[in-house]
C-alpha cells in the first residue's frame, strides 16, 4: 500500500492537504449575487437553473469559515457571501426561519425543513469561531427558531417538515434531520459551552441505537408521526437522494462518528462511553459488511434490503467520505488496525476512482462498474463531505471539526 494511503504518515496528511486545498480553489464560484450558493457543475461552473438552497448554501458557509480559520485569509470573504444569503435571501422575515431555497426566477422553494435548519446552526457556529460579522446573531435565531418548531422535547427527537407558513406539519418524521441536528447540537455545545444541547443529542443517540440494536444495526431511516418505523416507504423510488428505500449504510457510519463524538466529550468515564463506542462499531461493522465489494467491484453501494443485500449499487461520494472519517475515528479510540487498514484501501479506492483529478473536486456519483453518473447526484452541490474528509481523521474525535480547527 502507498504511503499516501496509510494513516499518520506524513504523505497521508500531504495528500488530504493537497485534496482539501482543491476543493477550496474549486468551489470558489458559488456565490449568488444575493449570497445564496449556487449548485456548481463538473468543472465548478454555476448551475442557477437549479437555484439556491439552504442547506447548500448554510454548508458552503461552514466550509469557508473553516477554510479562513485554517490560514486561507481570501476564504473569509467566501464565508460572507454565503452568510448574506442565510441573513438575506433565504431568510424568511415573515413567518421566521429559513426557506427551503430559491428557484432561478427569484421565486420561494415551499417549505420549511429541519435537514436544512440544521445546517443553518451548523454555519453559524462555524462561523462564530471564524470571527464572522453577524454570526452571533444568526446562531441566535437558528437555535430559537429550531427550539420552537422542530425540537420535539416530549420524544426527545425533531419534527421534519413543516409548511412554509409554519402552520400544517408533515407527519413525516425522519432520522437523516435527526441526524444533522446531533451534528449541530454538538457544533453548538462545542462553540458555545451550551450543554443542554449535547444533552439533547444524547437523547437522539439513545433512540436510534435503540432502533438500530432491534434492527441488526441496520437504522430506519423513515418513521410516521408516532415514530413508528415505516420501512417499506419508497420501495417504489429506491434511490431517492433524502428518502430512500432500505438501509443506507453510509449513514450507519456517519451516525457511528457522531456517537463516538457525543459519547467522549460526554463521559470521562470508560464504563459510560463502552456501550456508546460498542454501537459504533456495530453500526460501522455492519454498513461495511453489507455494502463495501456487495456487488463484486470495489466501492460502498448506497442503499441495501433490511437483510443487506444491495438495492442502489451506485455509488455515492458522501459515503466514500464518511468511511474515511469514520475508520480514522474508530482506530483513534480502539486502535485495532483492521480500521487503519479499511481506512487505506478507501484512501486508495478515492484516489482512483472517486478523486477528479482534472478539476479538483470528487465525483458524486458513481455506478456499480465506478463510471461517473449523474441519476441522483448530478454535478457538485457542495464541498461540504469531501472537505471534512480532510480533516476529520487528523483531529478530536471528541470535538466538532469546527472547533477542532479553532482550537488549532
């Protein structure tokens, strides 16, 4: 195996700084006049026929506030831009909180989602730590806004979708908004000192173990307004980008970086954090068994049945992203080197199958045979996955990238 491949060597971290540093110069030209990110395409021309949505842009803003924070002084001006959109554009100052998006004729996308208010708080911490003009503000009416619809403290989970007037709620409930909302709790509680929210966090971690535990650690992802898992929605649109049908491995590892997070800046005590770091593994172990090599050819397919077997064999860069992260994280606390060795064979699978090389930035979706495609993931939405991935297996397991960067 190359060095450039293997954990803690000094061409692994060259590497990742030569991938981090391409996507930032790639990126660069998401800014909307109104600050709103555009959807890039291949070569990270803008795309405004697709508009400007919030969790695109709320992403984009966290990346460059990181990016600034990390000695690339131009990219603060990056994470302003995008800023003005979340405190102009796609504000709603009329019924409060954040519009799904815009379209291209200046028109609103309908609702209000948790997924994408998530994020909002996600940008704003970072960009408090990044020392941006307004982000104390912007977090301050995320969090309020978020505690007044979403939060569901009697079941100690997030409500999902509302309209965009804030009057009729979706009866949907889902785990993916759950999902970022522990990712921004911890931002929070980290940037902050707001414990309630790592708290809060807890308490969603605490539910989807439970879940994934009686499930074979493979988590539902669906659930009516009862939080009864409804795990035959969307049999009939499999590869749906935010719903999808089955298990979606990649958000098994994801979920088992977050815990880890939670469960080590929670708890000093072994005894309290084993079972937490046992449901890591379980998770991981199990969206690694089910979905890398399932169909013969290197990658991790996107969504499997609830016995494992694979549905959608595409391949998705944002699970490619989260595996790296995740092995890293796992060796760090474990230190069993069978997660150093994942970790290499996916830094080798990124380099030759997932890195565009010619523009810098990672194709998103791949085929069963790893040819670029376009079905679900078309073009570059945005850096947030992949320049996490750069980072992540370098810094705290216990503390939000953000903050991780912040505290140098």
């Amino acid at each position: 195996m190359e060095p450039n491949y293997l954990l803690d060597t000094e061409e692994n971290r060259t590497f990742l700084e030569n991938i981090r540093q391409n996507l930032l110069s790639f990126g660069r030209k998401f800014p909307s006049p109104g600050g709103g990110a555009y959807y890039l395409g291949d070569d990270g021309t803008p795309w405004p026929e697709k508009g400007r949505e919030t969790w695109i842009t709320s992403r984009m803003a966290h990346v460059y506030s990181i990016g600034h924070m990390l000695g690339g002084s131009e990219y603060g001006a990056l994470a302003d831009a995008a800023l003005k959109g979340l405190q102009g554009e796609l504000h709603d100052r009329t019924h409060g909180g954040w519009y799904a998006g815009r379209n291209l004729d200046g028109s609103i996308m309908p609702a209000k989602q948790c997924y994408a208010h998530a994020f909002v708080i996600l940008a704003a911490s970072s960009a408090l730590l990044a020392g941006r003009d307004g982000a104390e503000e912007l977090l301050n009416e995320a969090l309020a806004l978020y505690d007044l619809r979403f939060w569901d403290e009697a079941e100690g989970l997030a409500r999902d979708t509302w309209n965009t007037e804030f009057t009729i709620l979706d009866p949907y409930r889902g785990l993916n908004a759950n999902m970022h909302s522990v990712e921004a709790f911890l931002a929070v509680a980290d940037a902050l000192g707001a414990e309630p929210y790592r708290i809060r966090a807890g308490r969603i971690i605490d539910r989807v173990t439970g879940w994934a535990k009686h499930n074979s650690w493979r988590i539902p992802e669906h659930f009516s307004s009862g939080w009864v898992p409804q795990l035959e929605q969307n049999r009939d649109r499999p590869d749906d980008p935010f719903k999808p049908y089955g298990a979606t491995p990649g958000h098994g590892i994801e979920w088992a970086r977050l815990i880890v997070q939670w469960a080590l800046s929670t708890h000093s005590d072994p005894e309290k954090t084993a079972p937490y770091l046992e449901a890591a593994e379980h998770l991981y172990g199990t969206a690694i068994r089910d979905a890398w090599n399932a169909d013969g050819a290197p990658g991790l397919v996107y969504t499997t049945d609830w016995t494992g077997q694979p549905v959608v064999h595409d391949r998705m860069h944002w699970t490619m992203a989260e595996a790296i992260n995740t092995s890293a994280i796992l060796y760090r606390v474990t230190g069993s080197k069978r997660y150093a060795e994942d970790y290499a064979q996916f830094m080798a699978y990124l380099d030759g199958q997932v890195l565009d090389h010619k523009n810098g930035s990672w194709f998103h979706q791949l085929d069963r045979n790893n040819q670029v495609i376009g079905t679900v993931w078309p073009g570059k939405s945005d850096l947030y996955h992949a320049f996490q991935a750069t980072l992540i297996p370098y810094l705290s397991p216990k503390l939000s990238i953000a903050a991780a960067v912040a505290n140098g």
